[in-house]
C-alpha cells in the first residue's frame, strides 16, 4: 500500500515487491520481507458445506472505508415477513455507512476517481494515491466553494505528474464529468495547499503515448527520445509547452527517417497547434 | 472405404486444428452473435431521472458491440498488440478492448425524444481465447509463431488471465425445453411426475407437472409456493371448454376418463375465474387489482418462458402453453398405465454440453447487466448534480473488465457454481490435449449416483469409455472420444423454422405454414 516507503532507503532506487519480499531494483537491498498476505488463506470447493474463507477483500485506499465495510446479502431461501426484515435491515445498514457530508462528497469523489483512472487507463496505484490526495486536500478543508467533479479530475492529473506519467489537461478534462476551469481551480489550490512535488513536466513521458496514437514504429520513439534531451540541452524545453515538445520533436525524427507524418497529425496527437510543433522543429534544425 | 483412406480420415481427427475446435467454434460463435444477442437482449438502460414533476425522462440506448483483438496499454499510456508468450510471461491478461455504440435519449414526457449524446465508447476488455478469431495470433504460418514466441504444436483453446492459462471446463446438463417422465414418492405412494427445465435467455425455471395418488394433476413453477391444480392453469391459459381440454391431452380413452376426473374436480369453469384464482396463491392478501396484474405477470414471465419468442402473439403463447402442459399431461397419464417407461436421464439424447462461448455468454450477460446498473447510477448522479450527461462519462470499463475477467482467474462462476476455470495441465503434452477434452458432470461428486456413473450405451462415439480419474470423480469426468463432433446452436431459429415449414411441417408457432398443394399421383 502507499503508506508505506516508495523508494529505497540507500540509493533511492525504485522497489519491486512480490508475494514474499520487497527489494530494491537498482542495488539489490531487500526493504521489507515476510509481508502479510491479505488475501484469502483457502479457498472454498463446489461440495463443501461451509466456506473456510476467514477474510474479505484487501484494503484499499480507494473506498471511503477502505473496503472495510460489510454488507447484508441476499437470499433467496427467506421468504415473506422475514424477507421483508432483512430488506429493512440493509437499507439502514448501509445508511449507517455514510457518517457525514464530508463522507459523502468523498464517496462521490472517490466514484469519480475510479471512473477517471479506469477510463484513462491508469494503474491502481495512481488511483490509491490519487484518493489519498483527494483525502488530505478534504482535510486541508480546500473543497469549500470548489467542485467535487473539479478536484477528483485535479487529484489523477496531480497524481499522473508526481508519478512521472503525465497526463495532459485536455486528455483528463476529455474524460472528467469536471470543465477546464474547474480542474485548474482545483489544481491551483492543490499546489498552493499541499506544495505537490511537481516540476516541469518532461516532454519525454509524452513520446510512447503519442507515438502509439500515430502508431509510429519502435525506432522513430527512440530517435524522438534523443532529440528531447538535445533540446533540453540546448535549453528549448524550459517555458515551452511539453506536449508541444514531444510532438516536435516525434515530428522531427520523423522527417529525419522520411517517415510520412504530418505536422497536422502529429500536432492533433498532443493536442496543439501545428506553429507550437514547428517552433521545437525549427528550434532542433537550427542547432543541428 | 480400405484401410488407407481410413487411416488418412483418423489422422485428420488427430490434426492440430480439431483438438480444440469444440472451443474454438463455440468461443468464435460468442464473439461473432452471442454477445450481440445478449446487448440486443438488453436494448436499453433505463433511470429513475424523470421520477420528478418537470423532469424529461432519461433512458440509454444499446446498439452495436465490437471486439477488436488482444493489446495492452502500457503505463506511459501508449497502447500495443499483445501476444500470448508475453501475456504468460509479464503475467497480464489476455484480453482485447469492446466497444459499444451508446445514445442517451431524453424527452418522451412532454418535450419530444431527442439524442443527448451518441458515440461509441470503450466498455470495458475481453479475455480472448487462444486461437480464436479475435486472438492475434490467428492465421499464423508455424515460422511466424515461433518468430514470436509461440509453440506452433500449442492447440490452444485457453485464456490466459493475469498469466495463467485457464481452461473453461465443458460442463454436462440436462437437456432444457424438453419434458421428462419419471416417477417419484410422496408420503410413501409413487406419483408420476413430467419435467421441463424451461430456459430462455439466461433464465431457468423448472415446470413440474405432478400426478398425485387420487389421480389429479398439479403444476409447479417458480413463483407459486405449492403447486397449482391443473385444469385452472389450463383454463387460466385460455383454453376453457372440458371437450377442448380433454382433446388436447388425449385421444386415449384411458387418459380421457382420468381426464375428466380432473374436470370433474375442477374449481373454476372460466377463463376469468381461473387467472382470479390464481391471483390469489400468487398475491394472498393483496388488493383484487393488483392479484390479477400479478397474475398476468407471472404467467408471462415465470411459466414456461422458452415459449416466448420475438414476433409471436402474447395470446398465442399462451395457448402454446396451455397445449405444453398437455403434453406434460399426458406424459404423466401414459406412464401411469405403463404406456411408456421412465425417461433416462443418462441417454445422451437429454443431454447438452456448454462450452467455453456458452458459458462467456453467461458470464458477460451478467457483466452487462453489473454495467448497465453502473451507468444507471451514474447517470442520476451526474443528473443530480446538473452535469451535462455524455456517454464517455458515465461508463466505468473496469465494471465490465473485472466481471470478466474474476470469475476466470478464480473459476468462481455465475450462478454460483466452483471450479469451472482450471489452470491447464502442463504435466506433458497429451496433458493439455486431454484437459482441453475433458467435460464435467455437475452432479456433486460426494454421492454415488450411481447410473449417472455408468457408461452410458448412448455415449457411443462420443465419449471415451475408458478416460476418467479414479477415485471420487470416477464416471463425472469424462473425456470426448476423439471422432467427437459437436453440433451447435442454429444462428438463425426463425429461418429454421420456415424452412421446415415450407417442407411441410405445419402448426410451428409465429409461422404461418406456407399452403400445401396436394401431391398429384
């Protein structure tokens, strides 16, 4: 889960956990081991007669319980009066699952989280981190007289920049019930709030996501790739567009290799408009 | 036919093509209509957004389904063709996106219908089997598989979810729609008893029709606690005269004299009476109004529902009915005067295999209907809030993703049946070839049933007589022989139906039979 370390200790190198132990990747140090397995210890056969399951679901950060609640099932064994009961029965229980306002709008938020990350493709990681920011952006009391719709978009394009797979506004706006204003208001407040360790977003993140929309082959992303660092080095990233960026310079690979792609097409895979593309073309010609 | 060209016709059975083919037809005929059907079954998703007073009604319309073939998206966004090897090997699923085309339609009330937002949207990802049509790896030569990493010799027919390779296990059932005599005991007599486990879309209800010790008739389905006397089901059905009744069970003047002991005994004459009577076992103690709606409502939907079919009267269907439950009649009566024997539940003639496309159609029916509720809920709540209602943003693909894939990682099946999903046996080769065969019977494996053990004479050709674990399982796991052919469901019933009206066929229901010109001789 994420509350516990992201990075190793030693070299801050990226850890991989599985089901035993969790180890760094880059110099080897094992983090943490004898992890607790919070899934099922057995599972239950057609023929047996009692389920021998002892747990639920793991914990999620990503409900408002953690998924910790319970439910009141259904049967079709009670009949009539008793039937009625239980019916009765769950709809109190599950009012009692929402304490609050505050509750609720972090249920609806969390809702809208899901739907967003699932809707751009995302890993449940970014969906657990994106709800915990939603969590302490609530507790910062930053959502009075802003949207919920506005922060839930704005909490998954935060999230997708602190984890170095960034999203462009217009790519989350297309898919958030939430406006452009919305999301930059809510965004606003983030940053200035909770200080997100964001920086300049690096065009690079963009280059396979654009490349597989243009389905662009292997080599030309590579070549795209070195050409981002040449104009990083030669100082044409910073205060431009980083969406403009890597659509240039794909653009510009590609008219190395003569490979048929339009500046018109490339420029509609980032979202700008072709003059952001040709001033990274221009800029990486002049230095060539 | 010599010895050479019977060898010639056994090795095609041993061919690589025709290990899996059951899988493969059965799976390819789910993506080709199965999942069109179950979505055109569906057709709409209605709301509660107009409940209120000023408020337009809001409902989404379902259209065309499309399944395009396997590929993964990476977590930088960008989205590839996937193979199988690397689907084993980075341990993710084999699964290709599905679209759908959507229209949320609002107005009805007082302002005219008009579409709010049409488009097709991505509802969520398919585990495609192996080898199947969708599968990426489809129409390979054996050096382009092994280019990228494929056993060209791997006969697929399985999914691969989260890395491992499952294969949905054929299952054995009792034939449905079809009526079954048998005899049983109540309180120590023997009764006869005709069975019909009546299935339409998804949805299965057993019709009982009983014939108890002092010679009447009772029907039980689904809905009335107990059972129901038969002539008021009968006459509740539309058919009301004694003559007519009698007629349609039988000619036998046996049958007809314990016929008209039922009548004699019968509670209600007309039609009205019978369906009053009826009201009041299925809604005792509600209002006169609503038993009769209720009444009508569960003749509809809970007794026979295999009758149904689309471009048939309703009144027709009811008549269906009432002649149906004269056949199971008369099944009962002939049994009782040794007219006829039991039916044998273990002839393979009562028997139906579903395969991997039969049960993905189960499992992505209930999927749709777990979506169809999502969007539902999403929809008031987008309403609520007085957002502007698109269809991209009220569809969570993951709903529909998760439903599928789960009940095929764990094998925990809808309608809660276990271990229909295996992980395939890699012990060896024959292994995979065998597991891919195998079928199950769902009888449980803790008592002995002991016929449903034997081998069967009917299993002639059909089923390995020798092949089946010892132990437990003994005789309910079985293996296809391997000249096996399965047949499959017909596309298109209706065409069916005309081409065996125009052969002569008459009194099909819904199909009017073409005039017979007398034969001339």
């Amino acid at each position: 889960m994420s509350t516990t370390v992201t990075a190793c200790p030693e070299c801050e190198g990226r850890l991989r956990s599985d089901d035993s132990e969790t180890v760094c990747a880059s110099c080897g140090l094992v983090v943490a081991e004898d992890n607790i397995d919070h899934g099922p210890e057995w599972r239950s056969f057609a023929d047996d007669d009692t389920n021998p399951e002892r747990t639920g679901a793991p914990l999620t950060r990503s409900r408002h319980d953690r998924g910790l609640s319970t439910e009141i099932g259904r049967s079709t064994r009670l009949k009539g009066r008793k039937r009625r009961r239980m019916a009765r029965l769950r709809r109190q229980h599950n009012r009692t699952k929402i304490g609050s306002k505050a509750e609720r709008n972090q249920v609806y938020g969390f809702t809208e989280i899901r739907r967003l990350v699932s809707a751009l493709g995302l890993s449940d990681h970014i969906r657990d981190r994106s709800c915990v920011l939603f969590e302490s952006a609530q507790d910062e009391d930053l959502l009075r007289g802003r949207s919920l719709e506005g922060f839930a978009a704005a909490t998954v394009y935060a999230t997708c920049r602190t984890a170095e797979v960034s999203r462009t506004v217009d790519e989350v706006v297309g898919e958030a019930r939430a406006s452009k204003a919305e999301l930059s208001a809510a965004y606003d407040a983030l940053n200035r709030e909770l200080g997100l360790p964001t920086g300049p977003i690096d065009p690079a993140e963009y280059l396979a996501r654009f490349a597989s929309d243009l389905d662009l082959p292997k080599e030309l992303e590579g070549r795209a790739r070195e050409l981002v660092q040449r104009a990083r080095d030669g100082g044409h990233v910073d205060g431009r567009n980083p969406a403009g960026v890597a659509a240039g310079c794909l653009y510009t690979a590609a008219t190395e290799r003569e490979y048929p792609l339009t500046q018109q097409a490339a420029a509609d895979a980032a979202d700008v408009t072709p003059v952001t593309l040709r001033a990274t073309y221009h800029a990486l010609s002049e230095d060539a | 036919m010599d010895i050479k060209d019977r060898r010639e016709i056994s090795r095609e059975y041993f061919s690589r093509e025709r290990l899996a083919e059951h899988h493969f037809r059965s799976f390819n005929a789910f993506l080709g209509r199965g999942m069109q059907e179950v979505v055109d079954e569906k057709a709409t998703i209605e709301t509660d957004i107009g409940d209120k007073e000023g408020e337009e009604p809001v409902y989404v319309e379902l259209g065309d389904v499309r399944v395009v073939t396997p590929r993964v998206r990476e977590a930088d966004g960008s989205e590839e063709l996937l193979y199988p090897q690397e689907a084993r090997l980075r341990n993710i699923t084999y699964a290709a996106p599905v679209f759908m085309e959507m229209a949320i339609i609002k107005g009805g009330e007082e302002e005219e219908e008009r579409v709010v937002d049409q488009t097709e949207t991505k509802i969520g990802r398919m585990p495609i089997m192996v080898g199947s049509d969708k599968c990426n790896i489809a129409g390979f030569t054996d050096e382009e598989l092994i280019d990228i990493g494929e056993d060209p010799a791997d006969p697929g027919g399985y999914f691969i979810v989260n890395g491992s390779e499952r294969v949905l296990m054929t299952s054995e059932d009792l034939a449905p729609n079809k009526i079954l005599a048998e005899t049983d005991t109540k309180y120590g007599d023997t009764i006869e008893v005709a069975k019909t486990f009546s299935q339409r879309r998804g949805y299965r209800a057993l019709v009982l029709v009983e014939r108890t010790r002092d010679g009447l008739l009772e029907v039980s389905f689904p809905s009335v606690s107990g059972s129901i006397n038969f002539v008021t089901l009968i006459r509740a059905l539309g058919l009301e005269s004694d003559e007519e009744i009698v007629h349609r069970v039988s000619e036998d003047p046996e049958i007809v004299k314990f016929m008209l002991e039922n009548l004699e005994a019968a509670e209600v004459q007309t039609t009205e009476g019978a369906i009053e009577e009826l009201g009041t076992r299925v809604a005792s103690g509600q209002g006169k109004n609503y038993q009769l709606k209720r009444a009508n409502y569960v003749i509809d939907r809970y007794l026979l529902p295999h009758l149904h079919e689309d471009g048939v009267e309703e009144e027709d269907v009811r008549i269906n009915k009432a002649y149906y439950l004269c056949r199971m009649a008369e099944a009962c009566f002939e049994l009782a005067l040794e007219r006829r024997d039991a039916d044998d539940k273990d002839h393979y003639a009562n028997k139906r295999l579903k395969v991997s496309g039969d049960l993905m159609k189960d499992l992505f029916r209930t999927a749709l209907n777990k979506l169809a509720r999502d969007v539902k809920y999403q929809l008031e709540r987008a309403n609520m809030r007085n957002r502007q209602l698109s269809v991209s943003t009220v569809v969570r693909s993951d709903v529909l993703t998760e439903r599928l894939e789960h009940p095929i990682a764990t094998g925990n099946w809808v309608g809660g049946r276990s271990g229909v999903s295996q992980l395939v046996d890699r012990t060896d080769y024959m292994g995979v070839l065998s597991h891919l065969r195998r079928l199950r019977s769902p009888l449980s494996r803790s008592q002995p049933h002991f016929e449903a053990r034997d081998l069967h004479a009917t299993q002639w050709g059909r089923i390995c007589p020798s092949e089946t674990p010892e132990g437990p399982n003994c005789g309910l796991v079985k293996n296809f022989a391997q000249a096996m052919e399965l047949s499959q469901n017909v596309e298109d019933e209706q065409g069916l139906k005309q081409e065996l009206a125009a052969m002569g066929v008459s009194g099909i229901p819904g199909i009017e039979s073409i005039d017979q010109q007398p034969a001339d001789d």
